[in-house]
C-alpha cells in the first residue's frame, strides 16, 4: 500500500479523488443554508416528504406547468399539497423529474430508504412518523458529508427572534447574520431599532445614527451562536458603493465597520429580483445581471474587511472570480437557486480553478429543507473528483508530481473559509 506522499500514476488519480472527495473523507461546513435544528420548532426547522415536495424549486415547476393556481394551493394543509405535488409531477407526471429540485426528491427518498416510485406517499409518512428529527437531521448531515451548517438570521423576523433569544441552540449550526431587512428597507427597520431602544434617525450617514445602527449589530452578534459572517443579498443594480444611496450610506458607515471590528466577512449576494409572482410567494423570485462596478469599488474601498461575493447570475459568477484576482480581501463562493444546476457548477468550478487557483470556496447547498443536504451534496462531490481528477491528470502530464497528501491539502485549502489575512 503506498503511503500519502507517494507518486501518483496518472491511472491512479481519479480513484484517489473519488475517496478524498467521499462524505466520510471531505466532511466540510456547509457556508449558506436556511436550515435551523429540529429544537427550533417545524415551523423554522423543515424537514419530511411534504416539505420537500413543497420547497419552492419544485413548487415552482407545478405553478409553471398551471396544475394549479396558486392562490388556491396556498390554501391547502401540506400534506394536500404534497399528495397534489407527488401526482402531479411524480407519479403521474407529464415528463420524468429531470430538474434538479424534483431529481433532488427522489435522491433523498433513496438514500432514506423510501420509494421514490411509489404510487402514494403513505409509506414516507409512516418513516417520518416513526423517526425522530434529531435522527433525520443526524442521517442528513452524515450522508451528505456535513460538520456544521451556517444557517440565514433574520433578527427582524419575529418568530425567528423569540428563537434565537430563548431558545435551545443546536451545535451542528453556526450563524449568517442576515441583513437584508436593515440595508434594503432601513425606513421600516429604524421603526423597529427605535421600538428596541436604538436611537436611530432617518439618516444613517448621520455619526449618532450609525452609532446606533453599530451597537444593534454588535449586541446582536453577542445574542447569535457562532457567528461567522454578516450577510445581505442585493438586487441586480444596487448602488453599494454610492454613499448617496441609503444602501451605500449604511454599508460604508454601519455595517462594514461594524464587521471589520468583529473580524467577519461580509456575504455579498447580488441578483434576486423578489416577489415577481407575489401568489407564488418564495416561489416567485427571478434573478437580474447585476451590475458589478459597484462591489468592485467597495470591496477596493475597505481594504481591512473581507468578502464573499456570489451573485446569482450565472454570468456575474465570472466577474466575482476576476475580482478575487485582483483584490486580496474577496473570495467568490458556491452556488445558489437558479445556479447550483450540475452544468453550471461544473462549468463555474473549471473556470474558478483554471482563473485563480484556490481563491474561492466551491460550494455550499443554500438548503432549506434537511433533506436538501443528500443530492445538493451528493451532487456537487461527482463534480468535483471528475473536474479535480481531470486538473490533477493534466499537472501530472504538466510534470508535476501528484500525491494523495497534495490532494487532501488542496481539498482541506478550498473549502476553508477562514483564509482572509483581514481576520488574522
Ligand atoms: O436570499 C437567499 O438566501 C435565497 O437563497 C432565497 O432564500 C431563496 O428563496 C432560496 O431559498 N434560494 O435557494
Ligand atoms: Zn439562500
């Protein structure tokens, strides 16, 4: 058996990326979800066949198709709307589950043990009846080669707030702390940091404002567990770096200080255009190219903070990988919605790897059901051991010398988040 720093042939290598890239071998943290633990409640904590079945990438596919209105699905229990949704684009679907959210069903079903052909989804219930959610969370993780999972905190969200403040926090989780409420609709947000004792005024340019706006951001990252970035996503043509703007204004003056003092990076996520189909609720979001002028001045702006960047066009994904090339403080990161589809995630991979190297974290799973983790994951480890088997082949033909060791080193670089010399 030859050891960890011994030469790889180059016949040797795809086989040693498939065990390096396995989920009992890369066990990663998953660096955007919207998952809570099963303690948080079903309401915050989404897991079972229903939930799945329901989760927006395939809701949506059933409102597109018109099987249903969706002011009259909204209407109905889950358990309606997942029978309604297994019949419709399951078991007596027009065409088979090729889209990656249906595709994501039946993998998860499978790995679970359940059918995903069954005629009706009596069965499925019964597994979810009969075990526990910790068990559920615990199988989840393990088959998807997951740590710990960094969760969306939305403080201004009132139910997730009573969570977060007498809750019981489950470990398995870290904190994003989530901003789009205060930097995208900062008039409704300062009525609510006044009616929580912050006195902030209309104006957060203004030194006591931003003052104020500061000290809700560092009292709350004390009461969140595990903080590990601040967050925001931006629509296509947000002025970020314009301080005349009231995004640029709590940006410059608030936020980016506040994260600078705490040493966390700021999550950039350019691109949902929300609410184009209100009925369809989460359902009904679409994605603009975004104008990236804008993150290119401000990440070049505040030299001491750290950035990711992962817009949700597919053609931003291009510019985010430029940007980490010419600027020590960003890393452009995973995929998200309408971009974590096999094809698009290989192709961002190659190009991240073939532009910068190791500047970027490959990807996350933006799950918001349990379940989500198994194909997400699943998924995303068959591209990367064929794209890192494929790059690794082609340096052993350049003349280097390839070794499992180098391998495991060059997996352990790329999916830790922690490499910003700004946090040291
Ligand atoms: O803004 C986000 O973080 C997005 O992920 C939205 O929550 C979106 O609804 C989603 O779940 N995408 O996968
Ligand atoms: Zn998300």
């Amino acid at each position: 058996m030859s050891d960890a720093n011994t030469a790889l042939q180059r016949d040797q290598i795809p086989a040693v990326l498939a065990t390096e890239t396995a989920p009992d071998k890369l066990i990663i943290d998953d660096w955007h979800t919207h998952l809570l633990g099963p303690n948080a409640g079903p309401q915050l904590s989404l897991h079972g066949i229903d939930q799945q079945l329901t989760y927006h990438y395939v809701r949506r596919k059933l409102f597109g198709a018109g099987h249903i209105d969706p002011a009259t699905f909204n209407t109905w229990s889950l358990e309606q709307q997942g029978d309604f949704t297994w019949q419709k684009l399951f078991a007596d679907g027009a065409s088979d589950p090729f889209d990656e959210g249906c595709r994501g069903v039946i993998v998860a079903m499978e790995a679970l043990g359940l059918d995903p052909n069954a005629a009706d989804l009596h069965h499925a219930r019964q597994y979810y009846t009969d075990t526990p959610a910790e068990e559920i969370q615990r199988r989840c993780m393990e088959l998807a080669g997951v740590r710990r999972i960094v969760g969306t905190q939305d403080v201004f969200n009132d139910r997730e707030r009573d969570y977060y403040e007498n809750g019981a926090w489950d470990d398995n989780y870290l904190s994003g702390y989530r901003l789009d409420e205060l930097v995208l609709h900062y008039p409704r947000a300062a009525v609510r940091l006044n009616a929580w004792g912050y006195a902030v005024g209309s104006d957060p340019s203004e030194a006591a404002t931003a003052a104020e706006i500061r000290r809700f951001l560092t009292d709350w990252h004390e009461k969140l567990h595990g903080v590990v970035y601040g967050a925001c996503s931006f629509p296509p043509q947000c002025a970020v770096h314009d301080l005349s703007s009231q995004e640029g204004a709590i940006l410059h003056h608030a936020v980016l200080p506040a994260l600078r003092e705490l040493k966390l990076p700021f999550f950039m996520m350019p691109g949902p255009i929300r609410q184009l189909q209100p009925t369809w609720r989460d359902a009904g979001d679409g994605v603009g190219l975004s104008d990236m002028f804008p993150y290119q001045q401000l990440v070049r702006r505040h030299p001491d903070n750290a950035f990711f960047i992962t817009p949700l066009h597919n053609a931003n994904q291009y510019d985010a990988s430029v940007l980490s090339c010419h600027n020590d403080n960003v890393m452009a990161i995973g995929h998200w919605w309408f971009n974590y589809h096999p094809g698009l995630v290989e192709q961002d991979l190659r190009m991240r790897l073939e532009m910068t190297g190791d500047r970027f974290i490959p990807f996350n799973s933006d799950a918001r059901v349990l379940e989500n983790l198994i194909p997400k994951w699943r998924r995303f480890r068959q591209i990367l051991a064929r794209v890192l088997g494929e790059k690794y082949q082609d340096l052993h033909d350049a003349g280097r010398t390839v070794t499992r060791a180098g391998i495991a080193q060059t997996l352990r670089t790329l999916f830790d988040p922690h490499r910003f010399t700004q946090l040291k």
